[in-house]
C-alpha cells in the first residue's frame, strides 16, 4: 500500500476517530481535502489503496470515491456503511455485469457481518491494562475458532 496515501489517510482518520459527528466531522474537512487531493493526483494509486482497506472492513474512505472517480451511486433513502461499502467493492472489482438479469451482487462483508453478530452474544469484558484480550479475532472467526464463553465463566 502506497505510504503517502497511508499517512494522509491515517492524518484525516486521526481527526473524527473520536468525534461524535465521525468523518463529517469540521475539524476533519482539511485532512479529507489534502487526501482527496493526493488522490485526484494519483487516482490508481488511490482507488487500489481504498480497495485494500474495504477489503478488510467497512470504512469511511469509501466517500473519497465518488470525489476522485467522479461517480456516484445514487441511494434513495439511508443505507449502512457496510452496504456502500460493499456496492463499490463489486464496482471496483468489475463484480457488475452488464447482464441486468444477474440481480445478486457479491457479498464482501458476510464474513464480517457473522462474526459482529457473533460478538454481540459472545463478547468477554477483560481489563487491557491487566488481562491478555480472551476474544477471538476476525480472523481467528474464519478460521472456525470461537470463543469457550460457558467454560471460562
């Protein structure tokens, strides 16, 4: 992944990780025009750069899209993160035909959705400064392992 993308990335990030208002955050707006920007300049770079990171999990920089693509996907109404998110995966990975009897598009998150719903009835409370974290990771999740909850209690 291309460090100056990385750094601009991680410099907007770092001004609305902990805001209530998130990206659309005021205190974010010069970060987010010095990384759109950086990408207008190098628009492969970029989109490759935001692929890597929506491969991983739903995140915000998915809006950097539509301003360095100038293509925007129209949504009537509200829609998850996760959702955006995924349409532009398949966008981005060509996933969309032009075959309008194909209606499903691929799912990127559905590894990513179970192991959220996972956690919710699963989660165990540790004291990061104390304990060594007893949950399982995303990956770990893949990989079949779960936590032993009922054993540990």
């Amino acid at each position: 992944m291309n460090n100056e993308f990385l750094d601009l990335y991680y410099k907007w990030r770092n001004t609305f990780i902990f805001s209530a208002f998130g990206s659309a955050d005021p205190r974010a707006k010069d970060a987010y025009e010095k990384l759109k920007e950086w990408s207008l300049e190098n628009v492969k770079e970029a989109v490759e750069c935001i692929k890597e990171i929506l491969l991983e999990e739903p995140n915000d920089v998915v809006l950097l899209l539509p301003d360095i693509l100038g293509t925007n996907i129209e949504i009537d109404g509200w829609m998850p993160l996760d959702a955006i998110c995924n349409i532009w995966l398949n966008i981005l990975n060509h996933d969309i035909s032009d075959d309008h009897e194909k209606k499903e598009l691929k799912d990127y998150y559905k590894d990513y959705r179970e192991f959220k719903e996972y956690m919710k009835d699963n989660y165990i409370p540790w004291n990061p400064v104390h304990e060594k974290d007893p949950n399982i990771t995303f990956e770990e999740f893949k990989q079949g392992k779960r936590n032993k909850k009922k054993e540990q209690l």
